[in-house]
C-alpha cells in the first residue's frame, strides 16, 4: 500500500468519524450516516489495499 492510498484512507475515516460527532450532536441523522459512511468506505479500501500488499508479497 502505497503511502499516499494509507493517508487518504485514514483522511476518510477521520472525517466520516467527524461528520458522525458533527451529526450526533446537531441530531442530524443525514450527516450521521454520511460520517458513518465514510468511514466504512476508508476502512474497505484500506483492507483491499492490505489484501493487495499481500498478493504481491507472495
């Protein structure tokens, strides 16, 4: 996984955990699940990057 991939992976789950703090807290159920959202999507690519890495170590 290249460095660049881990940062924007990390940069989206930080900010899906921000949107869903954001949203909780002004009880915005849209934002919640956008901030949830989002950090199940940088976890996800973060295991495919994980699983390639791998593959190619192999």
């Amino acid at each position: 996984m290249s460095i660049g991939d881990k940062a924007k992976n990390v940069v989206q789950k930080t900010v899906g955990k921000a949107e869903e703090a954001v949203g909780r807290k002004t009880d915005d159920p849209e934002l919640t699940a956008q901030g949830l959202k989002d950090q199940s999507m940088g976890e996800a690519r973060q295991n495919v990057e994980k699983a390639k890495d791998q593959i190619n170590h192999k």
